[in-house]
C-alpha cells in the first residue's frame, strides 16, 4: 500500500498492536503552562494541528492532567518547519526501556554478498501505531485555543 497523504493512511489495527505508556505511579501529572509564540509561528502550528485533526489523528479534549506544550523546530530545508510536542515531563515519569540497539557493522556485514537491498519507509510512521486508550490522556497537549489528544 502507498500512501501520499495522512488521509490515505488506515494505520494498524490496534487489535494487533497499541502502544502502552508505563508511567511510574509515583510520578504526579504535570501541565506545562502555554508558551506563546510569534503571530507567524501559530500560523506554521495551526496548519499542521489542523490536518492531523481532519486525518483524525487527533482530537480534541476538554480536560487533562497530564498537559504538555507544542514545540516548532526547522526542518534541513529551512523554508519547513517540523511541529512535535514537548513530551519531556512524561517521559521522565516513564522508566527507561533498556532494549539493546543493533551494531551497525553487524548491520553492514549482513548486507555484504548481496545482490539487491532494497528500503520501505513508512509515511509519517509516527502514526501508524495508535496509543492505548487508558493512555492517550497522558498525551495531551496544548495550542493556542484547544487541548489536544
């Protein structure tokens, strides 16, 4: 399947797969306060938040806990803008997951003697695995008007 915008996304089944958040139970919710931002940045954060909200990746909610900020950062090519949120606060009430990390020249020697290599990337892959229901309140996060899930 090809996808060329979120719409053509169908995501995966969270029957097959949902990502859980593990927060330390002794850890309290904690709302980050509103950061202002210049009239031409809440434009570049209104256009994304805008399309995740058509695609429904988003939604909106009327009350959270747990509440954090919207950050932009400036892609390679300068003239784009990436917006991410400021998850900062909830991963320090989560423990860390100690997964070891493959070694890249075990990665390289793998592909040696072959004759074709081929990648798949996935389309906004950030979306693709949907967030457990008990856990997406812990996602919130806070634009000019809204809080966000």
């Amino acid at each position: 399947m090809f996808a060329w915008s979120p719409s053509d996304m169908p995501g995966i089944d969270p029957n097959i797969i949902c990502h859980r958040l593990h927060v330390n139970p002794a850890c309290k919710p904690v709302a980050q306060k509103r950061r202002n931002f210049a009239p031409k940045r809440v434009a570049i954060i209104e256009v994304e938040i805008d399309k995740l909200l058509a695609t429904g990746f988003i939604e909106e909610v009327s009350y959270s806990e747990w509440l954090a900020n919207v950050v932009i950062v400036a892609k390679q090519e300068k003239s784009e803008w990436r917006v991410c949120v400021d998850y900062t606060d909830l991963n320090k009430a989560c423990p860390k997951n100690n997964f070891p990390l493959s070694r890249i020249d075990q990665l390289v020697d793998s592909t040696s003697g072959n004759q074709l290599l081929s990648f798949m990337d996935a389309y906004s892959g950030y979306n693709q695995i949907l967030m457990h229901e008990d856990d997406k309140a812990k996602t919130s996060f806070i634009r000019e008007r809204d809080i966000l899930l």
